[in-house]
C-alpha cells in the first residue's frame, strides 16, 4: 500500500503535552488512513519499547477533611451515612 519511502520533514513545533514531527507517507488511492493507522500503531510500539511516554494532560485533585463543602458528593453521603 506503501508507494515510496516515508519522508520525514523533522520536527515541527513543541507544545505543552507533545512534540509535532511532520512526515509524508505516499500510499495507494485510499489507503491512506490504513497506512496511518498501522504507522502510528508501529510508532507507539516502538517507543513503548524504548521507554518513550507519550505526555498526556494530567490533573490531581486533592480534597481537605476539614472542609466538607470542598469534597465530593460521593464522599459526603458515605461520611454520614456511617
């Protein structure tokens, strides 16, 4: 499905939680998002095995005892009903 080699342009832009690195991959008609597909899924493959983590947004969350308001609704029912 693959017509020519990939072609890699580098490293496009930084962002926050990623890196853009752009490249062309020449495929058959409509076989584009096939080959997309599997390139990513080999991709992710590839740097799971060299320990490479993809950043993703992350948010922690912490709850005080001392002031009920702030707790989650969850949290409350179970405190009072015990």
């Amino acid at each position: 499905m693959i017509l020519e080699p990939i072609e890699i342009m580098g490293v496009d832009a930084f962002r926050d939680n990623a890196f853009v690195i752009k490249a062309r991959i020449k495929t058959r008609p409509i076989q584009q998002w096939t080959v997309g597909r599997e390139f990513n899924r080999r991709m992710k493959l590839r740097f799971d095995e060299l320990g490479i983590e993809i950043p993703l947004p992350q948010r922690i969350v912490h709850f005080r005892p001392d002031q009920p308001e702030a707790q989650p609704a969850a949290a409350l029912q179970a405190s009072r009903a015990g």
